[in-house]
C-alpha cells in the first residue's frame, strides 16, 4: 500500500494530465491503475475501493471517467495490461489484496518483445510462471454458472468463474507457455520472448474475466511475510522478497491435487496439453486420466515435470517457512475471497492448513 499511497498523492497533487504511461511489470502498471483511479474519484478513505474484507469494497461511481491508461509491460508475466485488478501488498495486515473494477482496465497495452530483451533469463522464467498458473488456474476455477449470483449486475466481481470465452483464452495462453517458456531458458530468444508475452496477455484475457484461486490466494501470504529474499536474481531489492512467480507456483501441485476431483476432464485437460509439450506422447487412456483420483494428480506431476526442465526448487522450507508458520499463512489466505470464493473445491483453514503442509514438503 505504501508505493500505492504514493503514487495517489504525486498524482492528485501535481495537477491533470491527458494520459497516463505505466512501463514495468505488473506492480508498475497496477500502482498506475490505483493511482488513476484515487486521483480522479478522490475517495474519503484509502480502503474504500479495496476488495473485502480488508477493504470496503465500495463500487466505482458509475459515471467515472479515468484518464486514458496506456501500458507497457516489461515482464512477460501478470497480463496487467489487460486486466481491471491492481494488486497490493497491504502492510497493516501482512497480506496481499487489491482492487477490482472494470473502469481500471488500461486503454491500450503495448506489447512488444524488444521491452523483455534485457530481462536476465531466471526473472524471465518467473514471471513465466505466473503466465502459466494465470492460465491453469482461470482454467479449472468455479464455473460461472455456480458462483453466487449478485443482487445487481453492479455488484458482479471482475472474477466471474471459468467461462466458454476465458476458457478461449486460457488454453492458447497454457499451450504457448508450455513449449515457449523452457525455450526462454534455453535461448532466450526473440522468438520465445515474443511468444512469452503474446501468452502473458492471453492469460491476462482469460484470468481478468474468469479469475484465478487457490495457488494465488496461498501465494500472497507466502510472499508478504517472508523473513528474507529469496533469489539473488533481484538486483537492489531493500526488502524481503519472493519472485510472485515462486510464490504462486509453490504450492500449484498441492492445490490441484486436491482440486482435480471438482473437474477431472478440465484438469486431464491441462495435463495432456504440458505432457505433449514436452514430448511425452505415452498419454494415459480417456478412462484413466478423467478419473477423479487421477487427472489432479496428472496435472501436479506434469507441473514437477516442468518445473524440473526449469531448475526451480518446490517447497515453502527453500524460503525459511517452517510448519510453526503454517496457521500465520492459514490467516493470511483466508480473506482472500476474491480468489478463494472460485476454487473449484470450497475451503476453510482445516483444507488450507492440509495444504499448506503439502506444499511446505514437496519436491
């Protein structure tokens, strides 16, 4: 919240502007959204427009008009620049949280792969990452026929449920990141980087309407209240810090391990499309694979499988988590209704903390 603030203040005070150019990864591109936001509808109170229960979650006047947002991603990996949510670190209650309202999508997004040239290879490969669980997870969330229906059509969340259109976009945004990110870091290539980005805001399309849930609502505990940084990758970071990428991917395998029994189909789905990246055409017969206590282990191998071409480590230990911290991340996770409202299967802190130590072991 603290660079939000800041931002909002340099905005509100320093007069109006015709248009507003947001050019970094997605924290850059989500501080811009707030601050665009705030400096025009100058709410009475920061936590106003923030997603519950942190926040209020107070609707977006109707007749807002934000100043034309144009942004250019550096970092092939949130989709920021197709997306109406701008995430934050909320340091009062050591997690993540965020705003939500289709007013703050960008108004044009330039992406070009001539802005990731310089990024070293291991960022380029978290930020991957998060292109790869936005997919997945957009994928396999809550269809949007069983959320809840809202009393009015100006109470919908951004976050509707999987849905025919995201659907769309999910699986090409999967596909492209299943045979381009190893390729990223075997050559890191114009190519690759190109096909890297088109991915990123693919999945931007297919999460910013379908959602994302449970790897990502685990992930903002892990990565506000970690002791110490954890890749040396991150060049002049003053502060504790995991890669969102890392933080997102962690505990990826745990969660659809658990989650493949809500839909065994959509989770076979997503297996069979990494096995067939990485040239395993053995696929396990229609009957196996769709098989409740199969696809999600299916899919959490195939994630492994994958993380393993990549030389990334899973388990929350490699970050200085032990299992006294799981109840804190427990906490951490639990308001998180925005995501944790569309996983496919519901949980409370009995399920999160069962999975929280998953994936504090795995391997």
């Amino acid at each position: 919240d603290v660079s939000f603030r800041h931002a909002i203040e340099y905005l509100t005070n320093t007069g109006d502007y015709d248009a507003i150019v947001a050019i970094g990864g997605g924290s850059v591109i989500d501080t811009a959204k707030a601050a665009n936001l705030y400096a025009t509808t100058r709410p009475s109170d920061f936590y106003d427009y923030v997603n519950p229960p942190i926040g209020r979650g107070l609707p977006i006047p109707t007749a807002t008009k934000l100043s034309p947002l144009i942004a250019i991603p550096t970092t092939a990996g949130t989709g920021s620049e197709t997306t109406g949510v701008a995430i934050f670190d909320d340091t009062p209650t050591k997690s993540k949280t965020g705003i939500a309202n289709r007013s703050l999508k960008p108004a044009l997004g330039v992406v070009d792969s001539d802005n990731t040239k310089t990024l070293p290879t291991r960022v380029a490969i978290y930020t991957g990452l998060d292109v790869l669980c936005h997919s997945l997870e957009s994928y396999t969330a809550l269809p949007f026929n069983q959320r809840p229906r809202p009393e009015s059509p100006l109470l919908r969340p951004a976050y509707q449920g999987s849905n025919p259109i995201s659907d769309i976009w999910s699986l090409f945004a999967l596909e492209t990141c299943a045979v381009h990110l190893p390729r990223v870091m075997q050559h890191n290539d114009e190519e690759s980087r190109g096909h890297m980005l088109l991915a990123s805001s693919a999945a931007g399309i297919g999460f910013g309407n379908a959602g994302v849930h449970l790897p990502h609502g685990m992930s903002y505990p892990i990565s506000s209240q970690v002791k110490s940084t954890y890749s040396s990758d991150y060049e002049h970071v003053d502060h504790a810090m995991i890669p969102h990428g890392m933080s997102v991917i962690v505990a990826a395998p745990a969660v659809f391990s658990f989650t493949g029994i809500s839909d065994p189909e959509r989770h076979a789905r997503c297996a069979g499309l990494l096995a067939k990246a990485r040239g395993n055409e053995a696929l396990p017969s229609t009957n196996d694979a769709t098989r409740g206590d199969y696809a999600g282990k299916w899919l959490a191998d195939e994630i492994r499988e994958l993380l393993a071409v990549l030389d990334v480590p899973l388990g929350l230990r490699q970050f200085g988590y032990t299992n006294d911290d799981i109840p804190s991340l427990v906490q951490g996770t639990l308001p998180q209704h925005r995501v944790t409202k569309i996983s496919p299967r519901p949980v409370g802190a009995k399920e999160l903390e069962q999975l929280f130590t998953v994936a504090m072991e795995d391997s």
